[in-house]
C-alpha cells in the first residue's frame, strides 16, 4: 500500500491507483468531467487539476491521471488551484451554458458568472467520454473526434449515419452535460446527434422492448450465447437462466 | 561499395577516402538547398556543368545539397544561389545561369575574380571574395553547419571521407554504453527541440528500464513558421544524423529508432531515406554493426504535418498511427513511451551533436557555451533583417550580436522593434534585452524561450498587437483541440484581440486577458497549450502602450490594423502627379494633374497601395 497525504490528511491506495480515485474513496471532492472508471483516463478537461509537491517541488497536475507515490503530498484547494479550476469551469461553460451539472460544480467552486463570447460553437464539452466508452467498453468504434483545436467535434464519420454504431445508448448515458438524446417511440429507439434510427426488438419473454437489433447482433457475436438466449431481457433472463 | 565488417575497414576505407577527397582540390560547389533550389540553383548547376564538359574541365561538379549555410554562403539563404569556387573559396552570390559561362572561362580558366557576383560589404561597399571574410560567417561558430559545404548529402564516402562515422568507430571500440552516457553528460547538451531536457540523463534514463525493446526517435517534425535548421541538417548532412543515433542505440540498447518527417519536407524525406539505404549497404546499419553484438535499424515514419505531432508524445502516437493527441508525461518516455516502450526522443540537432561530442570529448563541448547552455545552436533568423538564414553561434551569444553583427541589421531603413525567438509560441523581445544572452535560462526568465531556434526580427512596421494576434490565430488553428485551458483558452485570447485590434476592445478586456493567459499556459496539457501564451504575455509586459493605444485611443502606430487606421494625403508633400490616383483599386482618391489629391475615406478599402507607390512619402497612416 502506498501511504501520502491529501490536504493534510493522511490516505492510502493500492499501487497504480491515481490521486483522483484515492480521493473520491476517501470521500474528498475534487471536480471532474472527463473521468470515469470504466475508461482509461484521460486528463482533457483539466478540471481536477491538483497541486502536488514531491521532493520539495509543487507543481499543477491532474488527479486522474497522476500516479500515487509514498510521500506524496497532494493539495486539492490552493489559491493557485482555485484560480486555474475556476477559469476551465468559466472557459466550459461558455461551451455549454444550460448544463446544470456545470453550474451544480460552479456553485460549489465559486464561479458566479461568465465573462467571455463566443457560444456560436457546438454546446459539448469534448470531454470524449462518449468516444472513450465507445472504443474501450463497447468496442463498437462508431464515432470519434473530427478537426482539431476550436473546431473539433464529436461525430461519426462523415457526420453520417454510422453502420458501426449498435444504438447502444452507452454514449448518451456517460455523457456529463447530458447532450446526446435517445428517445424510443413506435419500436424505434432514435440517436439525432449521431442520425441514428434503430429497430427495437421485444423479449421473447415478457414481450417489452428491450434493445436494437444491431446491439443483440454485436452482443451475440462477442459472448457466443445462443439465440434462444439473446432475445430474453436483462430483467426476465434474472429468472430464466438462474440456476 | 561493400560491406564493412568491422573497425579497422572502416578507418582503412576513412584513410583511402580521405587522402582520394584531398586530392581534389579544385571543385565547384553550387548550394542546392531547397531555398536555393527555389531561386533556380539546380539552372545554375546544369548550365556550369555543361560549360565545363564543353570545355574538357578536369574538375568534379558538387552538389551541396540543403547546405545554404555553409559555403560562404551556404546558410546565407538571402544570397542564393550560391556558388563556391574551392579551394580559394570564391564566394558567388544570385547566380544565374547566364554567369556560367564567365565563372567557367574567368574563374576556373584565368583565375580571375567575376566582381559582378561578388558580395559586398554593406558598410563600406567594397567587394568580398572569400566566404569566410563576409560577416555573416566570419561571427559564428559552425560545429554542425561546417560539414554542410563539403559534402554531397547523398554520397556516404563524402561523409566518410571528412570524418564521418569516426565517432562511432571510437564509441564501439574504445567505449562502454555508460561512458558514452557519462560524455554526454558531460558534454551539458540539452535538448535543442525546445525543452532543453540534458540529453545524457535522458539516454540513462532509458538505458535503465529494462524491456524486451527500446526505442529512438528523432523528431524532425519542425513545424515553426520561418524556422528550417532541422530541415537544413537533415537535407544536407542527414549521416551526422544517423550516426548520432547509432551511437545513441549502442549507449541506451535500442536496436529500433525512427526518423519522423513531416511530409512537407520532400528534399529531407529524399535525403534520409537514401543515406539510411547506404548506411545498410555499408553495415553501418542493420545486423551485428561492425562486427559487434550490436544491432540497430532506422525507419522514417512520415508525418501528415499537424504542429502537434511535433510534440513528444502526439509523435509516438502519430508514429503509432492513431492521432498525434499528446498525452500526460507524468510518466516519462523513457520508461514507457512508443508502444508503451522505453523510448529516447531527440531533436535532429541533438542527434547531429552527438558524434561531435564523442569525437573530441564532453569536456569540449562543455567549453563552448554558458553555464548551463552548452556547444553551440543554429538558429534562422528572419523577419525584417537584412542577412536572413541559418546562423550558429555558441550559447550565450547576445541577441544584438546575432541581430545586427551577423544579421547586419534591420532591413529597408527600419527601426528595431522585437525580436521574437522559439518558434510561434516564443515571446517577443524589445530593444531594451538586446544585450541579453541567448541562452536556455535567459530566455526562459524573459518570458521567451529558445524553442527549435526560430529568430523572427521585426522592425517598426509591425504592430506588437497584431503579432500577438496572429500567433495566437495560428496556435488556435493547431492546437489538438483535447485539453479546455488551449482548446477554448485560445479560442477566447483571440476573440479578444480580435476585438481589440479592430477597435471595440475595452480595458476590462486587457485585464480579463491578463487573467485568461496564464490559466492557458498553467492548467494547459501539453507543451503547445502551456506555452501558446508567450507572445500574448510578453507583448502585455514588453509593448503594453500599444495595446493602451488600441485600446484608448483606436489608435495603431504601426499602421497595420485596418480597422483603426486611416490614410491621408498631406497636402503639403503631394505634387498631383496622379500615380495615386491611378492605382487606388477602389476609386477613393480624386484630384487633378498638378492639383493635391485627397482620398475619400469612404470609398477607401485601405489597402495601402497609395502609400506604397507615392515617391514623395505624401501619403501617411493616421
């Protein structure tokens, strides 16, 4: 186990944990965007940046993607954090004025207002999280980053309707700005960032729409599980295949 | 040629190359860079080897490729295309193809100097002969750029013949991998793509990890707008390159290293692949290398020319092919870096300082330089001077001497204003650092930094305001788009120097600029976005009345921001000659022959024309 303090406290964490999972562990709040668990992290919306000092040096880190070490000492709150943290929140929310999640992390960092132009671009916040759980938990590739700098986007190739996408929803869910809509109306579940319109297909079961047909396709193809045993629903499949 | 298949070849091949390269005292070299290409040095190649067939010359025509430094003139790019006469060392400038005919028949013939292609001395207009008397030359100190001039890039004997891959010989005979790490050391080189990380204690670093593979990079990605010394170095003299890698494998244990060239470099492509291909030929590369239990092999991974990609970890990525993203250095490459290995990364000046080091000891080279700037760095200086091109000079040289003792000064009557150094996202210097060394530490304390060695001069013409705005456009257009701070922080700097220099900027704007640029350059991920706010910062430090004037007064000294400016005839000066009048595209000024004209501001489109054909400066910026 690796022993080092956070803002005085002392923690401790497995070797090849980061500073951020220690801290949330031990229920210490530091703010962040782009990271989750179930991907790789990825340090781009610079929001949990920290201040760490080791052998006698401080620095400005992110805690996502800051390995641990043994006397490590790490400070979530220092002025010089403060003023860096309150300025990305201030640049995002240029970004996405309406996400609530945004002015949720505001409030509790002291952001009151925006003071720049410029919302003529897309209201996402390139966190790449719906891109990142597409590639390294789905594994269905079906959207990316496209150009660079102010112009990138998230989109599917060609900004059209993607073969390779399954209408999963994986991507809708991560999303922390909630910007990515998935409705399901008439047997058809709908994606319109990423011109999606999927077939949903009923459980042989309990007769509800469950999924799209291409998710249970990928699904069938990657888990070697019969047919049979691909059409009944997560809920029904509980008390069907339980021994 | 074949095989080398050990030490004493080698040196035997050395000697007989050598004493058959000094036989040949009598050659003509053409620079053949791509600078000079492009002012029609290959024309003048042609048309001087064909005078000399037609008249039987005994003498070897040789192509300096990339060189423009060196030969008198190689490297003094404003002067091409050069010509060189050895062994005397008779330096031509702005050839032409017609004058080969009276460098054939007078030089070569009659030893007789043709005075029309000689350089003069701008001070005292008298005539040089000899490139090493120009000034330009005479002030530097040319470690890397002195092969340049006697070499044919593409010919491995030249390079043998002067020297080349001695160091090696030395490193794998006479040398353990740790006491070439320990001269590198030594030698205090530091990284000359921009960083400044000590070169030798990345190789240790790497050297220690142990895997089952390790890696070499050498970046020749150089993406600065008007800086080509990388370029230069691996055009025309790409196995200084080469064998400062091979001896770099040998210290850390790599048997696998890439060149990366962004693909806009054709010429260094070309030149690498075929010096990489000889280098096989030779076992120099490749398979048990001369006759060690060592093995090394070289491939040139081209890159589709992003700026990013030129960043250390975006490069291993790209290299990878995915897209050049950078990433976290929180580990070091040296530990895990291409394909999750221990890798070195290096800049092709770094690589190309190597086997000089091996060569005559880190001792030496530590004698050349600072305290903790060592050897010397090649820079291009451009912009409004009047030597432009690749200068090398030791560290520690003051900006004013590069500036006006090799540079010779501000160009078209201009007074100095900024000098900018380390590429677009260097900070602008004013008059009063002129004095100031060009170091790693100095710069870096003026809020500048020494980059890959870009030295952008510029003189009263240029609006400090605008500068920063442009810069800032272009970082903003190359920036990966991964991290908020440059992604967005750029895209909102430029808003607000878009809005001041078009007049509608406001104070709180300066100051929320103020706040924005260093949040940019802290909280940034990579070193694109940390150092993209240079010349925002040190315009505000060095320059800030402009921004003032912009600002309060709508007013641009330099007369460059359109939207503030306007122009006007004095009265007084215009003669009515009408040559105004005629080339104003837009119709805006009106008069009669002999009469004063005047320009009616709403039609104008202030392009400037006016000012610019009026020979009686009667048109003015206000």
């Amino acid at each position: 186990m690796i022993n080092f303090s956070i803002n005085n406290r002392g923690v401790t964490g497995s070797e090849g944990k980061t500073i951020l999972q220690v801290a949330l562990e031990a229920g210490i709040y530091i703010p962040h965007l782009c990271n989750n668990d179930a991907v790789k992290p990825y340090a781009a919306c610079r929001m949990c940046l920290v201040e760490v000092t080791k052998k006698g040096r401080k620095k400005l880190v992110t805690a996502c993607d800051y390995p641990i070490s043994n006397g490590l000492e790490v400070n979530s709150n220092t002025a010089l954090v403060q003023k860096n943290r309150k300025m990305v929140l201030e640049l995002l929310l240029v970004r996405s004025p309406n996400s609530t999640v945004l002015w949720d992390m505001a409030k509790k960092i002291g952001v009151e207002k925006v003071r720049f132009t410029g919302q003529d671009v897309d209201d996402c916040i390139l966190c790449g999280l719906c891109v990142r759980t597409c590639n390294e938990v789905v594994g269905a590739h079906a959207i990316g980053f496209e150009s660079r700098g102010p112009s990138r986007v998230v989109s599917t190739p060609f900004n059209e309707e993607n073969p390779a996408c399954i209408a999963c929803g994986a991507c809708s869910v991560v999303c922390p700005v909630d910007i990515i809509p998935m409705f399901e109306h008439d047997g058809i579940r709908e994606m319109p960032r990423w011109h999606k319109k999927a077939q949903l297909v009923r459980c042989s079961k309990c007769k509800k729409y469950f999924a799209t047909k291409e998710e249970l396709k990928f699904i069938k193809e990657k888990s070697n599980l019969s047919e049979e045993e691909i059409l009944v629903c997560p809920n029904c499949r509980k008390y069907s295949f339980r021994v | 040629m074949s095989r080398i298949s050990n030490i004493e070849e080698l040196t035997g091949l050395y000697k007989t190359l050598e004493e058959k390269y000094l036989k040949k005292e009598r050659y003509v070299s053409v620079c053949s860079d791509t600078a000079c290409r492009a002012m029609g040095a290959m024309e003048v190649f042609e048309a001087l080897k064909k005078e000399i067939e037609s008249h039987g010359l005994e003498i070897e025509l040789r192509i300096k490729d990339e060189l423009v430094k060196d030969t008198g003139c190689h490297g003094f790019c404003g002067q091409g295309p050069v010509v060189v006469i050895h062994p005397e060392k008779i330096f031509y400038r702005k050839v032409k193809p017609s004058d080969a005919k009276n460098i054939v028949e007078q030089t070569l013939l009659k030893h007789e100097v043709v005075t029309k292609l000689l350089y003069k001395n701008p001070d005292t207009n008298e005539d040089i002969i000899h490139e090493e008397e120009i000034p330009f030359y005479k002030r530097q100190t040319r470690l890397l750029m002195n092969m340049n001039n006697k070499i044919n890039p593409i010919n491995i004997e030249d390079y043998i013949a002067i020297g080349g891959y001695q160091a090696l010989a030395k490193a794998l005979s006479k040398m353990q991998p740790d006491e070439i790490i320990e001269e590198m050391k030594a030698s205090g080189l530091r990284g000359r793509g921009g960083a400044g990380f000590p070169t030798g204690w990345k190789w240790e670093d790497a050297k220690k990890h142990n895997s089952d593979i390790k890696y070499l990079i050498c970046n020749a990605d150089e993406g600065d707008p008007g800086a080509y010394m990388d370029r230069s170095l691996l055009e025309g003299n790409p196995h200084s390159v080469l064998e400062g890698m091979i001896i770099g494998a040998y210290a850390v244990g790599a048997p696998k290293g890439f060149i990366y060239v962004r693909r806009e470099y054709p010429l260094a492509l070309e030149n690498a692949a075929i010096a990489i291909q000889n280098a096989k030929k030779l076992g120099l590369l490749g398979k048990n290398i001369l006759g060690k239990d060592f093995s090394f092999d070289i491939t040139i991974a081209r890159g589709g020319g992003a700026f990013v990609a030129g960043e250390s970890s975006a490069l291993m990525l790209s290299i990878e092919g995915k897209p050049a993203e950078p990433r976290s250095k929180y580990i070091h490459a040296t530990e895990s870096g291409l394909y999750e290995k221990p890798t070195v990364l290096n800049n092709v000046e770094t690589w190309a300082n190597v086997p000089i080091i091996i060569n005559k000891g880190g001792k030496w080279y530590a004698s050349i330089g600072t305290e903790n700037s060592k050897g010397t760095k090649i820079f291009s200086l451009v912009g409004d001077v009047v030597n432009t091109g690749l200068v090398e000079v030791p560290m520690g040289m003051k900006l004013r001497q590069v500036i006006f003792d090799i540079g010779g000064g501000i160009s078209k009557g201009k007074k100095f204003k900024g000098v900018q150094t380390g590429g677009p996202s260097g900070g602008v210097l004013p008059e009063t650092l002129l004095d100031m060394p060009v170091d790693y530490d100095s710069l870096t304390e003026a809020g500048s930094m020494m980059g890959s060695g870009g030295m952008i001069v510029m003189g009263d013409s240029t609006c400090m305001v605008d500068v920063a705005k442009y810069y800032v456009n272009f970082l903003k257009g190359e920036s990966c788009g991964k991290c908020t701070p440059c992604r967005e922080g750029l895209r909102q700097m430029h808003n607000i120097l878009d809005r001041i220099t078009k007049g509608t900027g406001t104070f709180e704007d300066v100051t929320l600029m103020e706040e924005l640029a260093p949040v940019v350059a802290t909280a940034s991920l990579c070193g694109l976005g940390k150092s993209a706010p240079n010349p925002v910062l040190t315009t505000l430090k060095y320059f800030r009345e402009e921004y003032e004037e912009h600002v309060k007064e709508k007013k641009c000294r330099a007369g460059v921001c359109k939207a503030i400016i306007h122009y006007e005839i004095i009265p007084e000066l215009c003669k009515g000659c009408l040559l105004c009048l005629k080339r104003c595209p837009s119709g805006a000024v009106v008069g009669k022959k002999k009469e004063i004209h005047k320009i009616i501001q709403e039609k104008c489109i202030k392009c400037g024309v006016c000012m610019d054909v009026c020979n009686l400066d009667a048109v003015k910026v206000i």
